[in-house]
C-alpha cells in the first residue's frame, strides 16, 4: 500500500517539498504567516494519505464503518483547508473565519450514524444526502470565493497579481466541479491541485515582492517613481497621504503599535482602489496613489472612499490630490500640488485637535 501511495502521489511530494525548501529559505515573509503556510502543507500531505487510504478500502464492504469516518474527514478538510489558506495569506484575519467550516466538521461527524449528510451503504459505496449532501461543496466554494474576494480586494490590481488569483480561483473552481465529472477518480488530483496553486501563488508573490513594501503589501517607493516615470502620459492624478500622530503612537505604544496603525492604514486604501488606482508606501507614513487614465469624478469618489474607511477606524491621516485634464501640468507639478493640499490639511489637524506638532 505504501508503494501504491507513493507512486500515485510522488507529483504531490515534490511539489510540497519544494514549497518547504522555499519557505524555509524565504526572507520576504512574516515569521507567523511562513508558520501558517507550513501547517497548510502538512494539512494537505495528510489529507493525501486519508484520500488514498479512504479508496484504497472503497471496495471492501468489511471496511464500511473505516470508510465512513474517513469520509467525515474529507469532507470536512477542504472547507477547513480553505479557511486556513484564507488565515495564512490574507493579513488581519480573525480566528472567527474557521466556525463555519468547524459547525461543518461537527454535520460530518454526526453524519456518520444519522446520513445527514451523508452515508456508507451496505456495499461501502458512497451515498450524498439528496439536499444536505452539497453542504460541504457550497462551503467549500463559498470559503473559495471569498478567498478570492480578499486577495483582489487588497491586491494592487497589477496584472501579475491578478493573472495568480485568477490561477488560484481556476484551482478551486476544478477541486469543486471536476469530482461531479469524473467522480472518485478525481479526489486523489484534488490534494495535488491545492499545492500547485498555492506554490505557484507563492511564487508570483516572490517575484512581485522587490516592487512591495513589506509590511504593508502596497507597491514601495523604488515602484511609484518606476511608475511615476513609465506611466507620465497616462497619469491624470495624483493623491498624497500622510498618517498624523505616528511619532505619537511610536513613543507612548512601540513600534509594533506603530505597523498595526500602518497596516490598518494601508488597507483602508487598498480597499479603496478601483481599476487604474495604485497605492505606494513611499515613506516611513507617507504614501502616494497615482491615478491613470481616471476622470476627475473617479479622483474625489477615490478621495471619499480613503476618507469613509479611515474614519471607521480609530486612526487618522492627511490626505491631498491634484488632477490634470491635459498636458498643461506635469507629473511633478502634480505631485507639488497635492502634497501642498496635503500639507495643509495636515496643518489644519493640527490647528483643530491642539496637538503639538512637534509630537506628531
């Protein structure tokens, strides 16, 4: 049986293993998320050998109550596999995303003397309850979807970012429809599909990250002036931001508190962005968003939104914009005019709060 397992999952081996090797020699990561992704492989090797074992039995009717625990298993691992890629790779996310797929776990189990959702026959074949037993694909797809959701919400909208959350939707997309086509056959390529899309998605990220800021995940400083020069024709705006009270938050909480309130920020501006709309960490709590081929309209609705979402939090910043309809200003007098705007919102805070700006 070991023989059989290794010849029908060595494609998988490889690739967790050299997923491993990379993790382990990756610099560009936070500690706990390179943790987190480790867990994930060791997740999807063990589910390997679950699948492997749950039909290599399959076909042995003495095996029926094995089969069906085994099953229980499978079933819940794909939603709890889903929520743990989604608490590895997606920044500030609470524990709370795996109840779901847990109250799932809890069905599965219970179906085991009750066929709720599922039951073993006689003959150990596999029967889905005829409602109840897609409870475990729709979580999965819409744990899947929402995966996908976050990743481009807080993406750059670059087209490498986006080619790779399209390649990860397509791999869970197959790992949900593709056992309705082909069946049992197909349950052990599922485990291998994972592995595939979330190295290949590690990888694309590597490969982006000398454009990143590392804690915040928005482009960094060496893209925005990249950009700010490749791009000059189609640039028609141009938003400052700058974070008031870090130095505050730095001296009386630490640094830590410092990258949360930056993180927390940047976020905020991620979800902001719309198509043509790029944010840069250009600075320690500067940041910058250049506007390509967007119409004044789009600019202030961009502005309102940054406004909306920092307002939600208990945090606070500057903000300031210029927008040229034609080539009457350049891109540097753009930049001039929006950190002025910038500049004296910023004083007005000042002003207004009676904060000492020598603090700040």
């Amino acid at each position: 049986m070991f023989k059989e397992y290794l010849l029908q999952n060595w494609p998988l081996i490889l690739i967790l293993t050299a997923f491993t090797i990379s993790l382990i020699s990756t610099v560009f990561m936070e500690k706990k998320r390179v943790v987190r992704l480790h867990v994930i492989n060791g997740l999807i090797l063990v589910l390997s050998i679950i699948v492997f074992i749950e039909f290599s039995i399959a076909k042995n009717p003495d095996y029926r109550h094995i089969r069906a625990f085994l099953t229980a298993i499978r079933y819940s691992a794909t939603p709890l596999l889903l929520a743990m890629i989604i608490f590895a790779l997606v920044k500030k996310q609470n524990w709370f995303i795996f109840i779901p797929a847990l109250i799932l776990t809890i069905l599965n189990f219970v179906s085991i003397p009750t066929g709720i959702i599922f039951l073993i026959d006689e003959t150990n074949s596999l029967v889905r309850t005829p409602v109840s037993g897609f409870l475990p694909y729709i979580a999965s797809g819409l744990y899947g979807a929402f995966l996908i959701y976050l990743l481009i919400v807080r993406s750059n909208k670059r087209f490498i970012e986006i080619i790779s959350i399209v390649f990860m939707a397509l791999s869970i997309a197959s790992g949900l429809v593709l056992p309705f086509i082909f069946g049992s056959d197909y349950s052990s390529m599922f485990c291998v599909t994972m592995a595939i899309s979330l190295f290949a998605y590690y990888e694309l990220t590597v490969l982006q990250l000398t454009k990143k800021d590392s804690l915040t995940e928005l482009l960094n400083r060496h893209a925005y002036y990249s950009d700010l020069n490749s791009y000059d024709d189609e640039i028609t705006a141009v938003i400052s931001i700058d974070m008031n009270g870090l130095k505050r938050i730095n001296d009386n909480y630490g640094h830590a508190a410092g990258d949360e309130a930056l993180t927390t920020l940047a976020l905020c501006f991620s979800r902001s962005l719309k198509r043509r709309q790029y944010g840069y960490r250009v600075g320690g709590d500067e940041f910058m968003i250049l506007c390509r081929k967007n119409s004044e309209e789009e600019v202030v609705a961009l502005v309102d939104r940054i406004r909306k979402y920092v307002g939600e939090t208990k945090y606070s910043c500057s903000v300031g914009y210029s927008y040229r309809s034609n080539k009457e200003k350049t891109v540097d007098d753009l930049v001039k005019e929006s950190d002025v705007m910038m500049y004296q919102e910023k004083n007005l805070y000042y002003q207004q709060s009676g904060i000492d700006r020598r603090i700040i």
